[in-house]
C-alpha cells in the first residue's frame, strides 16, 4: 500500500498547512529583507511581530508534525515533510556542541 501524500487526521492537517505558511512567510522574509535598504519600514515595524509568526508556525509545524507521527498515525509525506525544522534544529544544536567539545 503506497503512502499518501495529505494526511488523514487533524493534527496532520495543522501540522501539513502550518509548514506550509511557514514556507511562504520565510520566502516573504528574506525578499524583504534583500531589499531591506529600500524598505527600512520592514525592519523596524514590521520584523518583530513577523518573528513571533515565523516561530509560532514553525513550532506548531514541528510538535504537530510529531504529535500525529507518533500519536495520530499519520504517516503522509505533508506529515513527514513537517518534521524538516526539528531535525534541522536538532542538527544545529548537536554541531554546536561537538564545536565547543573541539574549541573550534
């Protein structure tokens, strides 16, 4: 049986379409952040509450996607692919450590 690609729960739902406005939202940031000498009005009030949003949804993207992995069942790819930001967090973190163990 072929795994499908959208999920089957809800919290696959949340977790599948929170990635997503994550992934459109980042694209949004670093346009404007490349012509950020242009619009300076983004950096000052508009970046910070822009913040907050990234990290809500990455972070809801992330224990979502996790949460219907292990609890829901749902083994989707949309589900599968959700979980990219918390092994990409989990890598970071770990390549930090073996850094500062080699005082690099």
């Amino acid at each position: 049986m072929p795994i499908p690609f959208w999920p089957k729960t809800r919290l696959g739902w949340v977790a599948a379409l929170s990635f997503d406005l994550f992934v459109v939202l980042y694209f949004i940031n670093g346009y404007m952040l490349k012509i950020s000498a242009v619009a300076t009005w983004w950096l000052e009030s508009v970046l910070p509450y822009y913040g907050v949003a990234l990290m809500v949804t990455v972070v809801t993207a992330s224990v979502g996607s996790v949460g219907a992995l292990l609890f829901g069942r749902d083994q989707a790819w949309a589900v599968r692919i959700a979980t990219v930001p918390i092994f990409v967090w989990v890598g970071v973190q770990s390549l930090i450590v073996v850094l500062n163990a080699l005082h690099l």
